[in-house]
C-alpha cells in the first residue's frame, strides 16, 4: 500500500470514529450572525453562491461570511481570492495542518453551509470537526447526525437549496 493509500485509510477511520462519537444536541443560535460556507472549487470557480445568498438571507455584510473552498481542480481565480484546502493540508489520521483550515474548523459559525458532495473524506471531516453552532447540508443518510437540517434537493442545484434554506431561516425566525 502507497504513502498516500495508507493516509486516505487512516483519514477514512479518524472520520468514521468521529462519526461514532457524535451527538447532535446543538441548539440553533437566536440570530445569524456569522455564516460559514464549505465548497468545492468545482461549484465554487463557475458560481458565485455568497452573491445569490446573501440577497437570500437579507445579509449586506460580506464580513458576516467566511468561506474556504476544498481544491480538487487547480484553479487560479479560486485560489488567489478564497481560502482552498486540498488533501496536502491533512496528515496521517486525518490531523489538520494548515492554519487556514484549523482556523475555519475553530470558529464557531452561528450557520455552517456545505455545499460539497459527501464523496469527499477531506471535506466530511472538515464539516465533523466544525464548531459551528448549527449545520445545514444536503441530505445524506451518512450524515443525518452531523447535520442540525438538511434539504432535500435533486442534483447539486444551488439555487433551489439557497431558496429552501432561506425560507427555513426565515421561518425559524434566524435572521
């Protein structure tokens, strides 16, 4: 087995024993604030989602949102204006190297948007390690318990699950 086989296993069981270990007993914040968003660099480079969101949620502050994108394709527009991760950022157990990425995985966002298919074990574990207050996705049986909501949406189409999310939060009274 490759160096590189051995860390995706060791990542793979780190991500699974989390998994195990976690209970969901969060309680949504009283208001949104702060807004995390984990993305692929595929949605990310051809899509602008915080635009279509904040017009969504009423928010005019770009500071109330911070994203990091998980660079699977080298992308330079991505890069040099987000903050990206790759699989380089992550030793041997699944341990966060990078200082971008403990930082985002630290700070506890009120909402935590992923975006990302459930295919990748880096961004999973990004979204398990989170201290995010309350956590939306879309819905994955794998990760019913990670998540505080999840909707339902055919294909990966932003749009319709920025609408529903919008509604929901409204209706929550979150913003």
């Amino acid at each position: 087995m490759s160096f590189l086989g051995l860390k995706m296993k060791s990542t793979i069981q780190t991500l699974e024993k989390q998994l195990g270990k976690l209970k969901n007993d969060n309680v949504p914040p009283n208001k949104i604030n702060k807004i995390g968003i984990l993305a692929d660099s595929r949605l990310f480079g051809s899509y602008d989602i915080t635009r279509n969101l904040r017009q969504k949620l009423g928010i005019s502050n770009e500071k109330q949102i911070e994203i990091i994108i998980y660079e699977n394709l080298k992308d330079d527009f991505v890069t040099q204006h987000y903050s990206v991760f790759s699989e380089k950022d992550f030793g041997m157990y699944g341990k966060i190297k990078a200082s971008n990425v403990k930082s985002f995985v630290e700070d506890e966002f009120d909402l935590l948007i992923n975006y990302c298919s459930h295919d990748s074990v880096y961004t999973n574990l990004v979204l398990v390690k989170s201290k995010a207050k309350f956590k939306v996705g879309f819905l994955d049986e794998t990760y019913r318990d990670v998540y505080d909501f999840t909707i339902e949406i055919e294909g990966n189409k932003v749009d319709v699950f920025n609408d529903e999310l919008a509604k929901y939060i409204k209706i929550l009274k979150l913003v």
